[in-house]
C-alpha cells in the first residue's frame, strides 16, 4: 500500500473496488459501458471505470472498441459515425443504447466515484481530452481521467490541473496491438520516462506485470497510488491485494 494519497489523489480513488467498464455480465444482457451496466454498479456501491473516445462531431462518447462490429449492429469506425447515429445504433444483446460521457454523468449524478479512461488513436490529437474536461467541469462528483498516451495525460494537466489524472500501463506492451508504437516508445512507457511532462496523481497498471520496477521507482519519489487492472482471478486479486491500493474488476463481485 502507498503510505498516504498523492496532493491530487483523494482517498476516493481507492477506497472501493473499482468495476471495469461498469459492472457488466453479457450472460445476463448486461453489456459493458451501458446504463444496465452502470446500473449495476451503482446497486452494489462499486466505483465505476468507462471509456471515452470522440464520435465525429466531436462528443464524448462512452464505448471501447475502434470498431462498432463487436458490440453493436452498426459497422466501421466508431470515430466515423456522428453522436446521434451512435446513439441510435442497436447494440447486441441488449436494449441499451450508448451514452454520451453527460448522459453517464447524469445517471451517476456523484453517487460513486467514476475514472474514466481517454482512448487514443496514438496520434497526437488531444481532443477527447478537451472534450471530457469541459464536460466535467459541470460535474459535483468524484471523478478521475487516465489514459495510456502520455500526450493526453499530459493535455489534462495542462487544461484542468485541479482534475485527478492517471497513467495507464503495461510494462512489456508485447500484445500485437502495441505494433503501432516504436521501441523506443514502448520503452519510454514502459519505464515511465514521461513523469516530468504528465505528473500523474496515479498509476493503472496490467495485473499480469505486476510487481513493477518503474512504479516501485516512481513511488520512492512520490506517494502514486496503483490500480491493478483488470482483475479476474483469484491470482489477479492476490496480486492486487499485495502491490496495487485498489483492484480495477471484472467477472465476479468482490
């Protein structure tokens, strides 16, 4: 455990188990970032983590994938489409519609906290990170913003300081996805050689990888809470329970 909270770090980042993209079970027609799946969450007092990324009239938009194939109807880019068409596009397995980042604001309305992860396409815009900024700005509940591209880290601090911001990570960032970025990147992540430009208040870290050398490193010269990501197993939680301050879950009810 970290000895005490980072300045920008409130004790409500870690002190409930955190339900990765809501609460969800697809078994039960409950898919992830959905209103039922917030829903959930908010019945047990989980704090709640989501995905942001922007639709093409530039809303914040509350969905994971690039591609809309996997969860929904609809085909392509989720990126292409504009709020309202995505709005309206069927998902599977359920009667939930996707939400705008205000819409999930509203249905939270500060009864749990709420981390909220930026997607990236890795390429420099910051605009999403703009975008959940001045949404939350009208916002009273606990909430926090992380990303694994340091450029949106980094825009957070910039634009709205005052607004917890964490850094998501792996350490070997081996998965064929990472494919995109170049070695000397990978290991810049991997290694946190970003901390002078993002700063931030916490670190979400692959389960899998931990312990971590670089967050070992980072917290000898500051108080950076962990959260262990994405927890499924009995082995996950133990490895949480030892090297992170709270478990970001899926897949069973802690």
């Amino acid at each position: 455990m970290a000895d005490a909270p980072a300045p920008n770090a409130p004790a409500w980042l870690t002190a409930r188990p955190i339900a990765h993209r809501a609460l969800h079970d697809a078994a039960r027609g409950v898919i992830e970032n959905t209103p039922s799946a917030v829903d959930a969450a908010l019945a047990r007092d989980y704090a709640i983590e989501v995905d942001i990324q922007l639709s093409a009239d530039g809303e914040a938009m509350v969905f994971h994938d690039d591609t809309l194939e996997r969860l929904t109807l609809a085909e392509g880019p989720a990126k292409a489409l504009s709020a309202a068409q995505l709005k309206a596009a069927e998902m599977r397995g359920t009667t939930d519609r996707m939400m705008t980042l205000d819409d999930l604001l509203a249905r939270i309305a500060g009864r749990v906290p709420l981390i909220i992860e930026l997607k990236s396409r890795f390429d420099g815009d910051t605009a999403v990170a703009a975008r959940a900024v001045a949404v939350l700005a009208g916002y009273d509940g606990p909430a926090a913003l992380m990303s694994f591209d340091p450029d949106l880290v980094a825009a957070v601090r910039t634009l709205a300081p005052h607004i917890p911001r964490g850094i998501t990570m792996e350490h070997l960032y081996d998965d064929p996805e990472w494919g995109i970025l170049s070695a000397d990147t990978r290991h810049e992540w991997g290694n946190l050689l970003h901390l002078p430009r993002t700063r931030p208040d916490f670190i979400a870290h692959y389960v899998k990888e931990l312990p971590s050398a670089a967050v070992d490193r980072a917290r000898a010269g500051a108080p950076l809470p962990v959260l262990a990501w994405t927890v499924r197993t009995p082995e996950d939680r133990a490895v949480a329970a030892l090297h992170a301050d709270q478990m970001i879950f899926e897949g069973f009810l802690p």
